[in-house]
C-alpha cells in the first residue's frame, strides 16, 4: 500500500503530505507575507485548483499557512540534530550565526520566516502569532540546555544565568533579521555577529 493510499484511508488528502506543494507555498508566504498573498498566488505556487486546495485545507489559507510554519520545524530538527552530536556544540551554535553573513542578498531581504510572522501577526492574529512563537521559545529553550550543559562542562566560561543567555541568542536571531535588510553585505554583518557572539565565551 502507498502514501496516497494510507492517506486516502485515514481521510487525509495526500496533498497535505506533500512536502514539495508545500514549500511552493511556504515560499510565496516568505517572500509576501500572509496578509498580501491571495487564494490565487496559492494555487499559482501549488499548481493546484481551488477544489483540491480546500479538500485537502478545509480551513482555507489559514490552515495552510500554519502548516507552512509547522514545517520549517524540519529546519529547526536538523540543526539540533547536529549540535547535539557535535564535540563542540556551542562552536556549531557560533558558526550557525556567522554563517547568517555569508548568505546572498535574496536571503538578507527574505529574513526569517518565523520572526517575519511573529512581526507581522502581532495584534492580527493570536493563533498564528502563537504557533511561530512557540517555534522561537523551542529553539531558546535548546540553546539554553546546551549552554548550561557547556557551562558545567567547562567549555563555556561565561557562568552568566543559562535562561539569560539562551534568550540573548535567540535575540540575536530576532534582531539580525532585521539588521540584514538594512545591511544585506558580509562585511558589514560579519563584524558586527562577532562582536554579539562575544559574549558566548
């Protein structure tokens, strides 16, 4: 039996499943925002019609949106996947934000997904504006284990309180996808990441 058919059996449409469809319209959200992307650049991006579309979202774009959200966990998975197993955890950590300005400038003026929605739901919409602010407490909350566990180890010298230092990081992420539309060049943001990871020492 295959996917198609498991999903049909369970009354799930397969292309909720879709990871490919769904990164189409993940895409269009990222680049528009949720409130300028209409039914229509949907089913553009999916190259789906309007019937498939709302068998498999009964609740319209608000339900895949929140999908397309849900799914940029996959990001936030592998990383901690790597850090995790890594010798040097919070080394990975840094080269993560270093590599933040080496990025093109498409990426710059994309900014993050999450913090873009948690920005642009603020007062909109409270479920949305949740789910992505959930996804940012998870990746504070894994910074903050991993440096108290790099603390206690000795490999982190700087003792300060390991809840503190893990929202200082994820601050950063907030802040400097921000600053990278202002500044969308490495050699202005590389100097100033360094400077702010100085403190994870």
């Amino acid at each position: 039996m295959n996917n198609t058919e498991i999903n049909n059996m369970r009354g799930r449409p397969a292309i909720y499943d879709n990871q490919d469809i769904l990164e189409k319209a993940q895409q269009v959200f990222w680049t528009q925002g949720y409130t300028a992307t209409s039914l229509e650049d949907i089913l553009q991006a999916m190259g789906i019609g309007s019937g498939s579309f709302y068998n498999a979202f009964k609740g319209g774009k608000k339900e895949l949106f929140i999908e397309t959200i849900r799914q940029r966990r996959t990001a936030f998975d592998d990383f901690q996947k790597s850090v995790s197993t890594s010798e040097k955890p919070i080394d990975l950590i840094k080269d993560f934000f270093r590599s933040i300005a080496s990025a093109d400038i498409r990426i710059h003026k994309q900014g993050c997904f999450i913090v873009n929605t948690v920005v642009e739901m603020a007062g909109l919409d409270a479920e949305i504006e949740s789910e992505a602010i959930n996804i940012l407490k998870d990746v504070e909350s894994f910074y903050t284990s991993t440096i108290k566990a790099a603390q206690e180890d000795g490999t982190l010298k700087n003792q300060t309180d390991p809840i503190l230092l893990g929202r200082y990081l994820i601050n950063l992420w907030n802040g400097i996808n921000v600053t990278r539309r202002m500044y969308a060049d490495s050699q202005e943001l590389g100097p100033l990441i360094e400077m702010q990871l100085a403190v994870i020492n």
